[in-house]
C-alpha cells in the first residue's frame, strides 16, 4: 500500500445512443453500478499488472430490472429497442391512443456494464500500475502488450466544432497534421446544393493553408460529414464518388480524408456501404480517404471494418469501446491489415482521459492522435503536446 490515489474518469462519446452505442451515461446510475460491482470485484485485490484485471472489468455484468412488452405483443429487446420496434412505432402509438393496452412486464436482465464505465475504471488501473511501479502509463502499456518503448511523438488531429473557419486558422498556426474535423450539422448551409458549400469551404482551407502554414506543412484535410452524403444522394455510390472527387480535387494540393459519409441502420448494412463506396472511389481512382467511425464502436466492430476492408482509416472513438485495452487491440488490429488508426474520442472527455489517450498513443503509434478535449482547439492541443512531451522525457531519461 503505497498510500497513492490513481483516477480514472467515466465519460461518454458526444453522440450515445446512435450507431449501436450505449445510451447517454447517467452519473447517478453509474455510481450505483460502481459501488454495487466494481467495488466489490476490485476491493482488497492487489494490482500488479493492467491487461488482465482491464479484461476482467470488461467481462463483468450487472443484473437490472427492466419493463419490456410481453412476448408477441411488442418487439422492444431487454439491451435496447430493435429497429422492427422502431417502425412499428406508429402503429403501437395508434393502439395506445385507441386504449388498448400493450401488456409489459419486469423482467431481470444481465448486461455488460457502460461503456463509460469500463472507461473510467481502465483508466484508474492503469494509472494505478504505473504508480505502483514508478512508470509512464506508455510504459506499462508497451511491457505488458509487448511493444517498443515510445520514442517519438504522434501526429496530432484537432477538431474544430462549429468554428471552421476561425478554429482552422489556429491549427495552421501549431501545424497540426490532420485538420479540421468541422463537422456536418447543417446540410444545406454547410453543403449546399450539389456540394458548393464545401467546395468553396475547401478552397478556402487550402488556400489558407499554403498562405500560412508555407510550402513545408503537408497536413491532410479531414472532415465529419456524419453522413450527409447518403442523405444527399440516396447512398448511391456512384452519385457519392463523383461529389468526393469534386471535393478532392479542391481541397489540392493537400490529401483529403472523409468520415461518416454514410450512415446506415445497422453494421452490416455500414459495412456494405462503404466497402461499396470504397471500390466507387477506386475505380474512378479518386485520391479520398474514407473513415469508418458510426458502427465502429466495440473491438468486435473494428475487427469486422479491418476485415470487410471498408474503410481506409478508423476512428476508434475510446469511450465507445469501454475499456482501454480495448483501445490498444484496435490500434494493434489496425497496424496489423494495414487500415491507418486515427486514436480519438470526443470532445466531451476531460483533461485526465485525454492525458491516458496520450500513453496509449505513444506505446501503440496510430497513424493520428486526437486532441481533446473540447473544440477550442488551442486548449486541446496545448494539453496533448504537453503531456507527450512529458512523458518521452521520463521514458528517455530512464533509458540513459
């Protein structure tokens, strides 16, 4: 007992509930399901690794009572609500109007605990370990997993929120090396018919790029169109690649990447649709990269992008998938087929999970390491920079 106290924060992506993500994460719930289980799985125990008690938390279920239709009378599942659910939603609310009564019942349900959970807690371990042993987390990390020790640092991708013009400006100026995320949330303002908003926002950037950051700063241009594309043409592939080529060919002489073209209702139907997309863009052998991110939110998701072969690079979002470790095997997976890694989150996370991010980054090198949290950009990157630099210190000077 060394007296330390390790902290680890229990966050969730910006965008729970969607795209087969957990729901928004209760803090009252939370801390029930922490005292009544985690407690009670880690009390007493002693820590002297992380892979192993991170994979037992991921393993652990809670038992909780839920109100469900009886069966034959309703199609909501015990884990959430089924799409059939969905679309017979009208016709239940019809029968519910008319008085007839849907017959439900309580029922006692085993589930996997919150991905927001599983987070915090990882964090807390690993950070434990590392106390304990007087390391960096990247160090633990590379030991257990079998990796080189960190040696440099990892290109950073900023996000701007809805300051696309303003936030761009100042991750020109720290030269970071994926920009600016902006996503979509305007179709018609921030597309426009046929693309032309975006046409003229890239030309912009460009233009803005070259004149600020000169002749030597080659960043690659990313955005979230959180799929307006689909939207906008049907999912129609060949409708998608003509207007991704129009974008490429704007956002010249830098490369462009984009997320979330697409969004469909369920994995499969994600995954078909960007590998459809992907063949699209290669046979007309536009210079785009697609990013997989909605769907892609458990290891088991990624395995199956990494796969399929849909995407071109994967934003694994690490309050999705729960534990860290998780985290790890993904970047580990992606490095493995070839898929680049763009190690992010949300901007919905706190200074003390991004500084975790930092160390998984630097013991696993994805391509990309997002800054967070927040959108205001300078904050962001300021804290990711510094806790780089602070810990390949500490790695250097040990190996002297």
């Amino acid at each position: 007992d060394t007296g330390q106290i390790a902290w680890g924060d229990c966050v969730a992506v910006s965008y729970s509930g969607i795209a087969g993500r957990d729901p928004v994460f209760r803090t009252g719930e939370g801390l029930a399901t922490i005292q009544n289980v985690v407690v009670p799985h880690l009390q007493g125990r002693e820590l002297t690794g992380f892979r192993q008690p991170a994979a037992e938390m991921d393993a652990l279920t809670e038992a909780v009572q839920v109100i469900r239709p009886v069966h034959g009378s309703g199609q909501a599942r015990a884990e959430g609500i089924s799409r059939r659910a969905l679309l017979t939603a009208p016709a239940r609310i019809f029968q519910a109007a008319r008085g007839d009564p849907v017959p439900t019942e309580r029922v006692t349900v085993k589930r996997p605990l919150h991905t927001a959970i599983r987070y915090g807690v990882s964090q807390a371990l690993l950070g434990a370990v590392a106390a304990a042993r007087n390391l960096t987390m990247a160090e633990v990390i590379a030991e257990e997993w079998r990796l080189p020790l960190p040696a440099g640092v990892i290109p950073i991708h900023a996000q701007s929120g809805s300051e696309r013009y303003y936030n761009a400006e100042k991750m020109i100026a720290r030269r970071v090396a994926s920009l600016p995320n902006a996503p979509v949330d305007e179709i018609q303002e921030q597309i426009g018919k046929e693309g032309t908003e975006l046409t003229r926002y890239l030309r912009w950037l460009s233009q803005r790029i070259g004149a600020l950051g000169g002749d030597d700063y080659r960043p690659a241009i990313h955005l979230d169109l959180h799929g307006a594309l689909g939207r906008l043409y049907g999912d129609n592939p060949g409708l998608i690649a003509v207007q991704l080529q129009t974008w490429e060919q704007a956002a010249r002489p830098y490369r462009l990447r984009i997320e979330n073209t697409v969004l469909r209702e369920s994995r499969e139907a994600q995954l078909r649709a960007m590998k459809g997309l992907r063949s699209a863009v290669s046979l007309r052998q536009i210079a785009v990269e697609l990013v997989a991110d909605e769907w892609a939110n458990s290891l088991d998701d990624i395995h199956a992008f990494v796969a399929t072969e849909a995407a071109d690079m994967i934003h694994i979002k690490m309050p999705a998938l729960g534990g860290i470790d998780n985290a790890i095997q993904a970047v580990l997976a992606c490095k493995a087929r070839g898929v680049g890694a763009l190690l992010g989150g949300s901007y919905t996370e706190t200074e003390l999970s991004a500084r975790v991010s930092v160390h998984v980054a630097l013991a696993t090198q994805p391509d990309l390491l997002m800054a967070k949290p927040g959108v205001g950009t300078d904050e962001a990157i300021s804290l990711t920079q510094n806790e780089m630099a602070r810990a390949l210190a500490q790695v250097r000077g040990r190996a002297r």
